[in-house]
C-alpha cells in the first residue's frame, strides 16, 4: 500500500514541478456558439500579452492561439512568497465543432482577453492545409 502512496504522490510532485517551470503553459478559454448559430466566440484569458505576440490559426477543424506573456516587473519584486500566474510561451488548441468562414474570422482584445469570432460556414468545405487567420488583433479602449 505504501509503494501506491509512494507512487501516486511522486506522479502528482512531478506534474507540479512541469507547471512551475516558466514559459510553455495553456491559457484559460471559453467557447460558445451565439444565439443565433452563426458564430463560435472564443474567449482566451491572456493578460499582460501584447497584441503583437499573439497568433492564432486554423487547420481544418482546429484553431490553435500561440503567443508570449512576460514579467514585466519580475526584477522590481523581491522574493517571492507565492507563485500562480504562468509567464512566457503560451499555446492553445480547441477542436472546432462546425467549418467556419475563414475569411470573416475577426480578433480583439480589450481587458486581457483575446476574442476570437469565427463565422460558421454556410457550406461545410475545410481547407486542405493550415491556414492562418489573417486578422488584425486589435487593443480596444475601456
């Protein structure tokens, strides 16, 4: 029985010290369909990214969000006494339940939330490669 204890716990240390380790983390999202049914909204919690190191593309039915988040003040702090906000590389990648219409795909990002809206396609072609979406992301004022 100790050996399973043992076990488990080393097996849970060892998820732990992988999550500590800076850069290389999945931001929080959120996807919803409106009510209408035309567009899948993706919310994906990234504050403290700048719009210029966000990316996101689609492959078939796959958006994928990549981008960089830095500890702008890490050198002012002293020493740290608890450690919750991931900095550094980030990616995201979400199954799209319908083909969308690449071509209207829209991003902003207001508040530390990038907001992604892709228009469900009318006709259900996908494309055959990985396309990336091109928009612009941009900062809205409060």
């Amino acid at each position: 029985m100790s050996d399973e204890f043992f076990a488990e716990f080393d097996k849970m240390f060892a998820g732990l010290a992988r999550r500590s380790r800076p850069g290389g983390f999945e931001p929080n999202a959120d996807v919803f369909l409106t009510a209408d049914g035309s567009t899948i909204v993706v919310n994906v919690e990234v504050a403290g990214a700048e719009t210029t190191d966000l990316r996101v593309m689609v492959e078939e039915r796959r958006l994928y969000i990549l981008g960089r988040r830095f500890d702008r003040e890490r050198a002012a702090r002293g020493s740290v006494l608890m450690k919750e906000i991931e900095y550094g590389d980030f990616a995201k990648k979400l199954h799209l339940p319908v083909a969308i219409a690449y071509d209207d795909a829209t991003a902003s990002f207001r508040d530390g939330i990038l907001t992604i809206r892709l228009p469900v396609s009318e006709d259900a072609l996908l494309p055959t490669a990985r396309t990336e979406l091109r928009m612009i992301v941009r900062r809205t004022p409060a």
